[in-house]
C-alpha cells in the first residue's frame, strides 16, 4: 500500500491519519455520555500497577493477608471488569523490591511473591506469556498478568567478567523471561548500566552499548521494551535502536503535569514512540490529576499521535487500598474522591468521561487496552 516506506514511515502517516480523523469526533460538543457500555464489556488492560498493596497487606498477622492477589486483588480486578495487569515483578527502586537493598535478590524475591500468589488464585489468575494466550475478548471471572520489570538493574553485571563473550552478559534477562517475565523498563528514575534515569537528568545521555544489547535480545525474545522513568535522549535512542515498538506505560505528558523530579515526557518523546507503533500510557497521580485532565491529556494525544498509541497505565487507589500500604480495616485515615470508590467506579466513569469527549465505543476500547493486545499479538514469542 506504501512502497519504499519504511515501518517508521508508516505508522507516522497511520498516526497523523488516525488523529486527523479523531479531531472532528473529540472536539465535539460536550455533554451527556453517548455509550451504553461498561467496564465488562472491554478489554481492559490496567497498564502499571505497583505493589504497594502487596507489600502493605503481606506484613500484617492476619493468614488471609498472606496471599494479597488471591485473596483481595484479584476479586476487585474481576469485579472492576479489569482483564490483564500489567504488575512489576521487581526494579530499581526500593519500592519495586519490597525492601530489599539487593536488586537481583530484591527482584527474585519480588517475582516469586507474585508467582506464588497467582498459582494460589487457581483459575482465576493467569500469566500472559505467549501470543496464544492475549485474550481476544474481555475475560470474565479471571484476570491475566503481564510481567514487568521497572527498571534494568537486576538484569545487569556488577563486576567486569573477563573471558566472557558478550551474549553472556544477558543471562539474567533470559532467565527473567525463563520465569514468565515479558517486559523491562530499562530505567527508573536512577541511573544503571542501560542509561539515565529521568530524575537524574532530564535529557540525559543515550543508551550504553549494554543498554542496546538488552534491547536487541529482548527484539529477539518477544518481550515488551519499555522506556518510563527513561530521560529523553534515551528514549529517542531506544526508539533508533528497537526493532519492535516501544511503550512507556504509565508516564504523562509535560504540558499537563509537571512533577519533582520531571518524570513526564515531551511531545516530541510521545510521537516517537508512536512512530515505532509503541503506546504513550496515561496515569492518575493523587491530588495531581483530575479525571477531567487525564480526558484532557486523552483528547490531546489522539491529535498528536492518534488513538492507535494511547493507553491508561492506572486509575488510582480504591477504596480497599486507599494510600499506598494502607488497607481496608487497618488505617484510621479518611479518603473521599477516587480513593473511596471501587475499581469499577474508576473504569465506568472514565469510560463515560471519554465518550462525553466525543470519543467512540471502538475507539475507547482501542485505549482501554486495545492497542495492548495488538501490540502483544506483534512482539510476544508464539510458544
């Protein structure tokens, strides 16, 4: 259809064709919700959700608490209408650790809190690894998981290892994928042997020649290369050097938010991931980002990249786990607003709020998770 263009060529024209045709439905007249449909009747994919709860729920005396995701997480997930997770199993930051100082160790720890946890769900939770097992439709009485790893650390070496060859470098990003992961942050906000963090410098240098062996090996293995947290002349250089599209989950867009440290990227950042046919991930931040702004930053990126690149990376806190280690029973605080909702709250009313903007049932469900699912179809291995 496009001869002599090139990937990158083309999905730059799907994306100025997919926002042009979007910018007549967004920026229309604002009012009561045109769709009738729910969170169950999508695929949602909740894109980043840290393990905050885990980690609060786990250091309590109660036997149930041992096992969060069976016994809390999942049941709210299934009722929310959410059908896959995308959850960190481990990272850079203490918080992807659960404490531990070790990152390798910190990461293994995490990974198998996570596993365990989801073989106690029984039937009810699964790992997404291969092609075959994307769901095609929205799953119902189950949720799926989608592995991650936030932030490259654990996967680096500490120590030069002479007589090495170079492919033995990456034993333990093979070994994370042996284990059920699909996907690594390169960074978080520190920075590693990929490259630079964005709390360290927000343009920050490219990525070192290891952080682009990682990035071949992960093409190579079908798994999720993403670039949140990542400073932004990484970012572009990730772009150059995938040969696969790149998503950052759960990041917004500067114009609209302006945390401390920066952690938000450039338009320029979002239409490069676009144009590798990656996703630009949204993300509500507590007393940070309304609703109605997270609807803003929708409409905007629809314009900018198309509908075919956006996703929402999380809704916030629900009322059973209202602030990060907090949980129902055993916090003596107040919360009102999206905290005090249910998960299914959160989904129906942005769901809603989008089609107030003019957006379509098609086009909400692209963004819900959609894009996702397309997107595991093309990078993940089929056995």
């Amino acid at each position: 259809m496009f001869p002599n263009v090139t990937r990158r060529d083309f999905f730059s024209r799907t994306c100025s064709l997919a926002g042009a045709g979007l910018l007549a439905s967004a920026t229309a007249p604002q009012g009561k919700s045109a769709t009738t449909k729910g969170p169950h009747d999508f695929v949602i994919v909740e894109v980043h959700r840290d393990i905050w709860e885990q980690s609060g729920r786990t250091r309590l005396k109660e036997e149930a608490q041992r096992w969060p995701v069976a016994n809390f997480i999942v049941p709210r997930l299934i009722e929310g209408g959410v059908s896959v997770v995308i959850m960190p199993a481990g990272g850079d930051s203490l918080e992807e650790r659960d404490e531990q100082d070790e990152m390798l160790e910190g990461s293994m720890r995490v990974l198998d809190l996570i596993l365990s946890d989801i073989d106690k769900a029984g039937s009810k939770a699964s790992i997404i690894r291969t092609k075959a097992d994307v769901p095609a439709r929205p799953n119902s009485g189950k949720v799926q998981f989608f592995l991650d790893i936030e932030g490259g650390g654990s996967i680096q070496t500490n120590a030069p290892e002479p007589k090495f060859v170079a492919d033995r470098s990456l034993a333990l990003l093979r070994q994370f994928f042996r284990l059920g992961v699909r996907g690594v942050q390169l960074t978080h906000n520190g920075r590693n042997q990929l490259g630079d963090g964005r709390g360290i410098d927000k343009m920050g240098s490219k990525l070192t020649p290891f952080g682009i062996a990682v990035i071949q090996e992960m093409n190579r293995l079908g798994m999720m290369v993403g670039v949140s947290h990542l400073s932004a002349n990484g970012v572009f250089h990730a772009a150059e050097v995938s040969r696969l599209p790149i998503v950052s989950t759960h990041q917004n867009l500067e114009r609209f938010v302006k945390s401390r440290p920066l952690v938000e990227i450039m338009d320029e950042e979002a239409q490069a991931i676009a144009k590798t046919g990656g996703i630009v991930g949204i993300r509500y931040i507590v007393d940070v980002t309304s609703y109605k702004l997270l609807a803003d930053e929708v409409e905007y990126l629809a314009k900018l990249v198309g509908v075919e690149h956006i996703g929402v990376g999380w809704l916030g806190h629900d009322k059973a786990n209202p602030s990060g280690r907090e949980v129902e029973g055993h916090t003596t605080r107040t919360y009102s607003g999206v905290e005090a909702q249910t998960m299914h709250d959160h989904w129906d009313n942005f769901i809603k709020l989008l089609s107030e903007r003019g957006l379509t049932d098609d086009q909400i469900g692209l963004i819900l998770g959609g894009n996702y699912l397309r997107l595991w179809k093309q990078i993940l291995p089929s056995a």
